[in-house]
C-alpha cells in the first residue's frame, strides 16, 4: 500500500523521532539575484549589495511559511526551495 508523505508537524511513523517543519533554502549556483525573493519575504531573506540573498531565518513560523511558498514560486531562476527538515 502507497502512502503519502506526512502532513508537517507530525511525528515520523517510522520512529525517527523528531517533527517535521520547512526549511528554507537557496540554491547559490542556480540562483541569478533578482532579488524578489527578499522583496516577497524580508523578515526571513536579506539581500547583499549585489541582490543576492541571505537566508536569516532558521525556522519558519506558521505565517511566515505561506510567504515563504509565495517566494518560491516567484522565483524565476527556481534557485529558491522549500525542504523537508527535522526539528
């Protein structure tokens, strides 16, 4: 029987331990500075001199996630990625 992934927040079934939360990355290779990313969400991504961001935000609250979520499907270099973490 297929399963699909656990809704964020729950324990593991598997008995790894742990909750699950989004962690926000930023693919520096792929990434070109546009700079939407830290006009969509500036209390989580700063950006440099040059337009390039800087994630400063380690955990991402509840409102701050579906910003986050905006932010990535903004960016037009698809450098911006929201992961699976454990916390």
């Amino acid at each position: 029987m297929l399963r699909g992934p656990a809704p964020a927040g729950l324990a593991d079934p598997r008995g790894h331990g742990g909750l699950v939360s989004e962690i926000l990355r930023v693919n520096p290779i792929a990434c070109t500075a546009h700079g939407i990313c830290g006009e969509l969400l500036p209390e989580v991504i700063q950006l440099d001199p040059w337009g390039y961001p800087i994630v400063t935000a380690v955990e991402l609250t509840d409102e701050l996630l579906s910003h986050a979520r905006r932010a990535v499907a903004s960016c037009p270099a698809l450098a911006l990625v929201l992961e699976k973490g454990r916390t």
